[in-house]
C-alpha cells in the first residue's frame, strides 16, 4: 500500500483541528501517513510540489471542499504525476464527498483510504483575467459568488449558516444584469441572477444544487438563475432538496465548454473561494484526477 502524505487544514470549520485525532483515526484505519500541518495555503502548495518532486503520488486532505480545491490545484500542476487525492472531511464537512455518499465521520472515511477502490474524476478549468484555475465540486457567477466571498468575514463559529446569511446580506444590492453563456452547442442570453457551473451535486453544506450532475461524464451542468430578487429566497429551499430544476426561473444544459460574460462584472468562486470577475470560460478536463473512495 502506498504510503500517504495528510495534509491538514487546522482553519477548517469552527475550531481548529485536533492534529492528535486526525492522527488516531488514520492509525485506526490501518493507513500509513505522513501528517503534515501547513500553516498556509502557500505552506501546503509547497509540500505537495515537495512531495511531486520526491515521486509521491497518494494525498489526503483533512478540510472542506476549499482544501480538495487548493490541492487539486497543486496537484494538476505537475504533469506526468497521476495524483490520487484522498479526503478527510473535518469542520462543516466535505460536499464533493456527498456526490459519493461517502461519511462526513473522519474515523470512517479514513478507512476509505485502505480500500482499493479510485474513481477517475473530471475538474473543470476556468479562464479569465485573473488567470486560471481548476475546481472540482461547483462554481458560481453571481450573487451566489458574492455570498461566497462575503462569507468567511463572518463569524467562524457560525459554521454552514455563514453562507445563507451572507446571501440574504448581499442580495439586496446586488446588481441583476444581462447574462451570455455560449457553450459548444448552444447560446443563452437574458437577465439573470446566478450562473451555477456544477462539476459535482452538493455545496453549501448540502445543498443538492445539481442533482443531475456527475463528475465522469466529461461535461459541465450549468444552470442560469432568472429569478426577480424578491422571489430568490423562496427558491432556496428547493435548491436545498434539489427540486429546483423544474422551477419556471432555472434554465439547465451541459457542456464540455463555456463563455460566461455580463454587461456588469460579477463575482466568481471555485469551490467556495472568490477567484475575481467575469468574463470567464471553461473547459471540463476528463478524469484528470483520482479520488479514492
């Protein structure tokens, strides 16, 4: 079995990680790691590129979906590598691993990485001019990205609420405008409120915002959010169960490709961190990652 590299995020959730815990669980499930604590996102692109360079192909993270983000990101970088990437959710949990059914219980997907078991993954790349960047579980133009930007000034202790709060803070002044998405099949454009870019189902801390989406079918769910601001709230609750597809102010497709503009900037995030502004395009990259399972 190979041995891993565990590289623990101690700022995800609402108090630090207990490194000891983390620890016990691994030793529990029989798996042989390295753990490392980075201080810093830099810190933890650096000890992977460390670890790229030394041949080590087997990773785990212990966070959310925003520490899967920063290493996948790390990891891509080195061709050649064929990471695979192991994920211990720890704080308010791991949405990618609802895609899977995996346990929000650390000891129990611990174990998962004494399996033999890895699924091939999609990431998407997005391009703009701030660069580009892969995400694996969902991005967003809109007000949803302004939500995710204004979340983590809110209070840590506040867990998943800080989400639905910095939604219900920004939506009022956040401006609606003209939306383009043109893809390989197909051109949209009208007024609109969201862009939701889905590589997996589940964000938030459970959302079930893409319940359509799969993330090994070289394709992206994008769904448009045409809603008037006063009628947004009343649809959370069905992005929550996942009914909100049949609802009159969504418009869904995929695409392997996309161009997103706006007639104003909006704001983007990757898989809960803000990037920058629109315009931006992208590309799913097929089963660019391993994830074990």
């Amino acid at each position: 079995m190979k041995k891993w590299m565990a590289l623990v995020n101690r700022d995800a959730g609402r108090a630090p990680i207990d490194i000891d815990v983390v620890v016990a669980a691994l030793a529990a499930a029989g798996v042989e790691a390295d753990v490392e604590t980075p201080a810093s996102r830099e810190e933890t692109v650096h000890m992977i590129d460390r670890g790229a360079g030394e041949g080590r192909t087997h990773y785990a993270v212990v966070g959310g979906d925003g520490t899967v983000n920063l290493a996948a990101n790390a990891l891509l970088a080195h061709s050649g590598l064929d990471p695979v990437l192991g994920v211990l959710p720890a704080g308010t949990g791991c949405d990618l691993l609802r895609t899977f059914g995996i346990s929000q219980d650390l000891g129990e997907a611990a174990r998962h990485l004494a399996t033999e078991d890895i699924y091939p993954i999609d990431v998407v790349t997005l391009e703009g001019s701030w660069g580009t960047r892969y995400f694996v579980n969902v991005a967003q133009v809109g007000v949803g990205a302004a939500a995710a930007e204004a979340a983590p000034r809110l209070r840590r202790g506040l867990g998943q609420l800080r989400y639905p709060l910095a939604f219900l803070a920004r939506l009022p002044r956040f401006p609606v405008t003209t939306v383009r998405v043109v893809s390989e099949k197909r051109t949209y454009e009208s007024k609109a409120l969201a862009v939701i870019i889905a590589n997996a189902q589940f964000f938030a801390g459970g959302w079930n915002v893409a319940p359509r989406a799969t993330l090994v079918d070289g394709l992206a769910d994008i769904q448009i959010i045409n809603t008037r601001k006063t009628r947004a709230p009343a649809l959370v609750p069905k992005i929550i169960k996942g009914t909100h597809l049949a609802d009159r102010a969504v418009r869904r497709f995929s695409a392997a490709e996309f161009d997103i503009t706006t007639e104003v900037a909006w704001p983007l995030e990757a898989d809960g961190d803000y990037i920058g502004n629109t315009p931006v395009s992208g590309r799913v990259v097929s089963a660019a990652l391993r994830l074990k399972i």
